[in-house]
C-alpha cells in the first residue's frame, strides 16, 4: 500500500445521536479511526452497530435528526465536523464520494444515465457539453460496462442490478475523489455480481490511490479485500487492526463469535453421510414451469428439473435471481400447477390436487418465507399468527390449541412473553422463529424454506441455522432450503442442486458438488464465496447431521 | 435472545418509545394539537346537538313569535329570527340531527355498498373484476350532483331519499380505494402464507385482507363525512332534501339567502355551521391517516 504520512482520513472521538421525540439518543460513541491513502478499511457490524451512522458522519449526510455530538472528522488535514452543508457540498463528490447501498434505488428513474453521471461533473466545475459526453462515456467505459455509448443514453430500469451499482460507482469516482465510503455497495447483488464489483472498486483504487471505507456486514467480503478491520458493536469499536491480524487471532469475544457465525469465514464440518435405503420424502421428476408473457409468448422458468430428497435431509436448491429456483420451490408448495413433469411428496401428486386436496396437503409441506417482515400480519399477535393454521382443519379445543401454541414457540425458542406481541415489537430474529413455528405447528413432513436466513444478521443467522438442524434432529423434518449463498449451503446441506437460467446444471451431495462440480458455472458460484482469502478462522462450528428417520 | 436481536430490539425499542419523564409542560403545550381538538369539539357540540337540543336552546324551531320576524342576533336571539319569526340558532341546533342523520345514512350506503364492491372485485379479480370496476368507473364519469339528482326524482323527495342518493354518489369512491388496498395487501406475503397453512378463501379475506385493507378506508369515511353533510345541504338547497318547514341546514340558508340585503346572518349562520362540520371532519380524517401511516 503506498500509506502516506498523513492519513485521508482521521475520525477522532466521535459521538453521532439522534433525536426521537424529545429524546437522544448516541448511537456512535467514541469512534476513532484513521484512513490511508490507497488503504481499504472496511467498517464491519450487524444491524445497528452505528456503522452506517459512521459512514453517514464522514460524508455529512446524517438523517435529519441526527446530529454529530463532538468528535473530529480530519479530511485531508481539515476539520470537517462543523462544517455548513453548503461548504460541504463542495467536498462532496470531488473530494469523498459515497456508493450508496441500494442500486435499484440510487438512480433517478427519469433521466439517463448519461445525464446523471455529466451531472456530477457538471456541477463541479465548468466542462464543455462535448468534453463531459466524451468523458461520461470514458467513465462507463472504465467501469466495465459494456456498450458505454448506448449504456449512456438508457434508462436506469433498462440496466441490471450490476450495472446500475457499475453507474453508481462510475459517479463515484468521476471527480477521483481522495476518499470512497462504499455502503454496503454489494449487498444486493448476486454473488458472482459482488464478486465483480468488489474487484472493480479493488482495481480502481490500485489505479488512483484512492482509500476506500467499505461499510459490511459480511465478514468475508471484509476479510478478502480491506488492509484494515474495524469491529462495531452498539455503536463502540470491539476492535481494528490489521484484516489478517484481526482474522488470525481476534481479541474481542465479540470479534471471533462474529467469526465462529459467518458461515463463509468457518471450514465447515461434512455432514454424516446419508446412509442408503431412506425413503424419499420428496421426488421431482422433469419439473417443467412456463409463464405466459403480456405479449403472447410463453417464457420457460423452469426447465427439466428433476431431484429426489430422502426423509429427514436437507436439500440445498441454489442459484442467483432469475435461476427459477423460486419457481421451483412454489411448485412444490402447491402455489403453481407445474406445466409439466410430476411433484411427489408422500401420497399426494402435487400437480393433479383439487382445491380441497390442496388443503389436507397443505398440513404435509410448509413454506417458511424470507422476509420475516413481509410475512406476518402486522395486525395479529404472534399468538394468533401462530394458532391460524390449527383453525383450517378439524376443530382444536382453545385449551388444546394454547397448549400447542406454548409448545411450538418453546420448541423454537419463543419467551412466552412474546405471545401476545404484535410483530413489529419483534427483532428479526425472533420473527423468523414465529415464521418457523407457524410452518412446524401443523406437524409437516416437509418445510420448505425460501432463503429463510438471508435477511438476518450473521449471528441470528447462525442461531436460526442451530435452530433448523436441531429440529430436523428431533422432528425428523425434511427440508428444502432455497438459497444463493453456497457457504450456507456448505454448512447445512446434504444434497444440492445448483440452477441457472431455469436449467439444472448441478445435482448430487454437497460433497461431490463443492470438490468436483461439473459444470462452469457452479465452480464459478463456489469461487464468488467471499472470505476464500482466509479458509479458516481456526473456529470452526460444530456440525450438523441428518435427522433420524420417523 | 443474543446480542444481535437485542440491537434489534434497541431500534424497536427506540422508536415505539413514548417520551415519559423528560417531556416538561412546555413541550406538551407547544405540541398540542390544537386544530385538531378543535375539531373534535366542533363535532362532539354537533353531535350533542343532535341528541339534546333541549340543553342549547328553549325556543320552537318551527313555531314563530308573531311580530318577532327578521329580528337581528340579540341576546334573546343569540343568531337572530327569520321571516316567520322563528329563532335562528334554535333551527340550527334542531336541524343538525337531520343533516347529520341524513349524513350518516349516505355515508352508510357508500361505505358498505363500495366496500363491499371493492372487496370482492379486489379478491376474486378476473372477468368479474373487470365487469365491477367498469361499472364503477360510469358511476364516477356521470357528474355528482347530476347523478344524485336523477337518483332523487326516480325515488321521490325525502330526507332518507336524499341521503340514498347522496350515497350513491360515494359508492365509487369507497369501491376504488377499497379494491386497490385489497389488491396491496392481497399480494403480501403472509397473505399467501395463510392460504399456505390451509386458509381458505373466505378465512384468509376476512382475518387477514379485510383488517389490513381497512385503515385508510376508516380516513376516508371520515372525509366522506363532511363531503356528504355538503351535498345534503346542497340538495335541500336545491329543494329536493327535506321538504320546509324541517329545519335542515341547507334549507336554512336557501330561505335565507331572499334577504341576504337585510338579514345576511340567515344565511351566514347555517353556512358557517357547514363549513366548520365539513372542515372538522376533513381534520380529523386527516389525523386517522397520519397515526395510521405511522402504525403501519
């Protein structure tokens, strides 16, 4: 690293609040760092550790009732924490600029692309209209994308995903800014796609010497491409050093559990192979969707997918968005007729039910959904969430129904005390136990989970992982796990089918996958896994195996 | 739970968290909602109107004093007296349970009738989806006054004929922001995991898609209030509400409005009681969304 004497940045002390009401309250407290020149720093935490509030301080750009308390914010030697939003409008941009989390959301949907990266050299200094369009299409250009000229002249919801964070990152660095703050610049992004992105922000930064503080929540992208670690928690820094230093030997108990839970940084354990001779719970056969198009066309989702699961094992079903692989998982829940190709669990051929088969069959699988916020009613209690499906089929008595209410939500987890909470009063992880303890109060054989831990910090995550196995262990629970995230996979799985473009490109024991995949494709997916750059904290996990036959 | 659900829990926590303690007198007094409890005290004075008008005042409003006619506000006659004699303010207080009865019942047949349109039309979806919504859309197409006017002379005048029509007229309203909520919440995802764990079709609407899909219905109740105490008034205006000699506001100020040059007060009282129930209303509609906005 070409570390100059003085860094780019220096946070010295700071303290960030926000007002509710007529209360404060600090979020941040004391956090000092320094960024180098040419460094990558990544700012690592979970859901309101006060990384993003740091990140937010740097640039100025706090929401409107917060507030920087003290502290200093060192901008290439001055002192920027008391400054105006006018004088720091003039920084902004040309000399720190922000690669904001959410592509989809970061780009004005009326103008072009054009427009809106000639924006930003526009306002920055007087450029000729021809200068900026040659240096507009120099910048798309750099970032990868391909066909600049046209790119140019698109709209943002004519571009993908990666190329709108590509255009993101495009006005990021348009003025060659002293300092890059990357807000969780991949996190909505497919791995391969991150993959991408986060060696193209590698390869500019190399190329102009700029310091990058990469906001994450994922240890492994942390771990494969910052010099430096910085460990929030509640707000207070845990611990910073040196990635390999802090990888190698943590100090903090909060670092290596933060370690021991990333599924991507821990060398998983094989799972005890399944022995032979276990019925399936499960068996597809030449899954085949199609969706008919507005314009009369038909478009094939899903094509020729065939797997068996035996009972009480997981099988892992990966891909990236568009894979199908969320098409293949409603199939089997019963929420699309197939177009072709069979869907057997236990007695019932899911493809030919009738509405009143469909709901005896709807006791056998349960779906667990990937938003815990997006699945419960925000109006009922989690005690009448839990209940419902008991009130589809024959009559429970109330003193039977609450007694295997109390039951299930011990069995995930649940402090009573939660039972007559509404789901906003709930934390992520714990919704994601009601979820999972709706789907288990029925008693199914098969649950069916859709990304289920995705959306939860790596220690919940880790805990809700804990949570699934140990319920298979007891229950005998078939699962099928939907996921794009292969470390997971790795961790839990037993079998695993790999999709792209609605095609199965893989399938066979996580073992044979992850050491000999056959195709291209899935070798890809296994490389994207972040943190390849340090195999293994020396903290593994403890693993898991299949659950017993019942 | 562990130390990552109990941040959550802080952010939960932080927001729902009411100021207790720390919030002095002057803090309550400079956030008060003043507008709105006024509002509120507009709409409960009615509404008391409507119950005991014998509490407000002790005049007949139908029986006049004989030379006592167009007499100006005084404090015998807080509002003053119309041609006849009768006392003004008097009228007013004995007329609110016809125009708010009235407002009721239409608001009444509107809410259920384009609810209930709604409901079903966002639910089932398909052909039969279509062939509501495009009835509605005529019913929106044909002008208001037009349409509650035509509705008026086939049924026959009337104060409870008024407010049929007056409700037909709101039908269309309900209906789309009815169907549109339901179509919202109807593609949610827990929606779809309650017909997951075996719900059926009207299980699921009336446990979940109802509950979810009325709250901005119950702001526009609120609005449509207001909007419907208006049209009555304008329909006695009119003539075609509540035949003379009730008190009904909007013949209030239609037999007013002959000695606007001499007695403006007849005119301006009742209209000026409109205006503050109406306003009131859109008020307190106002605050239903805004808590509800913050709830969701």
């Amino acid at each position: 690293m070409s570390a100059s004497d003085k860094p780019v940045l220096e946070v010295r002390d700071l303290n960030v609040s926000y007002s509710q009401r007529d209360i404060r309250s600090t979020v941040v407290h004391g956090v000092s760092f320094s960024v180098n020149a040419g460094e990558v720093v990544a700012l690592v935490g979970e859901s309101g550790s006060g990384k993003t509030s740091t990140a937010q301080a740097v640039i100025g750009l706090l929401a409107e009732n917060g507030r920087i308390e003290s502290g200093a914010i060192v901008l290439n030697g001055e002192d920027i924490s008391r400054w105006s939003n006018a004088r720091l409008r003039n920084i902004r941009g040309a000399v720190v600029s922000l690669v904001p989390q959410d592509p989809g959301n970061s780009l004005n949907p009326v103008a072009t692309i054009g427009e809106q990266v000639r924006e930003i050299l526009s306002i920055h200094g007087r450029i000729s209209r021809r200068e900026a369009d040659r240096r507009v299409i120099e910048l798309l250009t750099h970032v990868g994308l391909s066909e600049p000229e046209l790119r140019a002249k698109q709209y943002p919801h004519e571009l993908s995903g990666g190329m709108k964070q590509r255009v993101l990152i495009a006005i990021a660095i348009a003025l060659r800014p002293a300092l890059i703050i990357a807000d969780e610049p991949t996190s909505a992004l497919d791995v391969t796609v991150q993959r991408r992105i986060l060696d193209l922000i590698d390869d500019l930064r190399r190329q102009y010497g700029t310091a990058v503080l990469l906001v994450t929540h994922d240890l492994g992208v942390a771990a494969d491409r910052s010099d430096k670690i910085i460990v929030l928690q509640g707000g207070r820094i845990q611990e910073q050093g040196k990635t390999a230093d802090v990888l190698a030997a943590p100090q903090s108990a909060y670092t290596r559990k933060l370690l021991s839970d990333a599924p991507s940084l821990a060398a998983a354990k094989p799972r005890a192979p399944i022995e032979p001779g276990r019925p399936a719970a499960l068996t597809i056969s030449n899954l085949v969707q199609d969706f008919n198009l507005p314009s009369g066309k038909t478009f094939r989702a899903v094509d020729d997918i065939s797997f068996t699961v035996p009972r009480g094992t997981t099988h892992a079903v990966v891909g990236e968005s568009g894979s199908g692989k969320t098409t293949t998982i409603r199939a089997i829940a019963g929420f699309q007729k197939p177009t072709g190709g069979q869907i057997r669990i236990g007695d019932f051929d899911v493809g030919s039910l009738n509405s009143k088969d469909l709901r005896q069959f709807r006791r056998k699988v349960q779906l667990v959904y990937q938003n815990p916020w997006a699945s419960l009613d925000p109006r009922q209690t989690v005690r009448a969430i839990i209940e419902e499906p008991l009130l589809n089929f024959e009559p429970v008595a109330r003193e039977e129904r609450d007694r295997r209410v109390a039951a299930i939500a011990d069995r995930v987890g649940l402090p009573t005390t939660l039972l007559s909470r509404l789901p906003h009063a709930l934390s992520g992880g714990q919704r994601q136990r009601v979820a999972i303890a709706r789907a288990l109060v029925l008693e199914p054989e098969v649950v069916v989970l859709d990304e289920a831990v995705s959306a939860l910090d790596v220690t919940v995550q880790a805990q809700i992982l804990d949570l699934l196995a140990e319920l298979q262990r007891d229950l005998g629970l078939t699962y099928v796990f939907v996921s794009h995230d292969l470390a997971v996979v790795r961790q839990i799985a037993d079998t695993v089918s790999v999709l792209h473009n609605g095609r199965q490109v893989d399938y066979g024991t996580v073992e044979q996958v992850f050491s000999a995949a056959s195709s291209d494709y899935t070798r890809e997916l296994i490389d994207a896994i972040p943190g390849a750059k340090f195999p293994h904290a020396d903290i593994s996990r403890h693993a898991f195996s299949a659950g017993p036959l019942s | 739970m562990t130390t990552a659900d109990t941040f959550s829990d802080l952010d939960t926590g932080k927001r729902s968290k009411r100021a207790g303690t720390s919030r002095s007198l002057a803090s309550i007094l400079l956030n008060f909602p003043y507008g709105l409890a006024l509002a509120w005290l507009v709409i409960a004075t009615v509404l008391l109107w409507t119950l005991v008008p014998g509490l407000f005042t002790a005049y007949d409003p139908l029986q006049g004093v004989p030379g006592g006619q167009l007499k100006a506000p005084s404090a015998a006659h807080l509002l003053g007296t119309d041609s006849l004699g009768r006392d003004l303010f008097s009228r007013i207080v004995h007329g609110a349970v016809h125009s708010l009865s009235g407002a009721i019942a239409a608001v009444g047949v509107g809410l259920v009738v384009g609810t209930g349109l709604g409901l079903f039309a966002g639910s089932v979806r398909g052909r039969v989806d279509e062939i509501i919504m495009r009835f509605v859309d005529v019913l929106l197409s044909i002008p208001t006054l037009l349409l509650s006017l035509s509705i008026i002379i086939l049924l026959g005048f009337g104060t409870i004929n008024a407010a049929i029509a007056v409700g037909a007229t709101a039908i269309a309203g309900f209906a789309r922001l009815m169907r549109s909520e339901v179509v919202r919440v109807r593609n949610a995802e827990f929606v779809e995991a309650a017909f997951g764990s075996g719900g059926t079709f009207g299980k699921v609407l009336w446990r979940h898609i109802l509950p979810n899909s009325l709250t901005s219905v119950v702001a526009y109740t609120a609005v449509q209030f207001g909007w419907a105490i208006l049209q009555i008034s304008t329909l006695g205006f009119l003539g075609y509400g509540a035949p003379p000699p009730t008190p009904e506001w909007g013949l209030l100020i239609a037999e007013g409005r002959n000695y606007l040059a001499t007695a403006w007060w007849l005119t301006a009282a009742p209209g000026l009681v409109v205006v503050a129930v109406v306003l009131s209303a859109n008020r307190i509609s106002q605050s239903i969304g805004k808590t509800n906005g913050r709830s969701a």
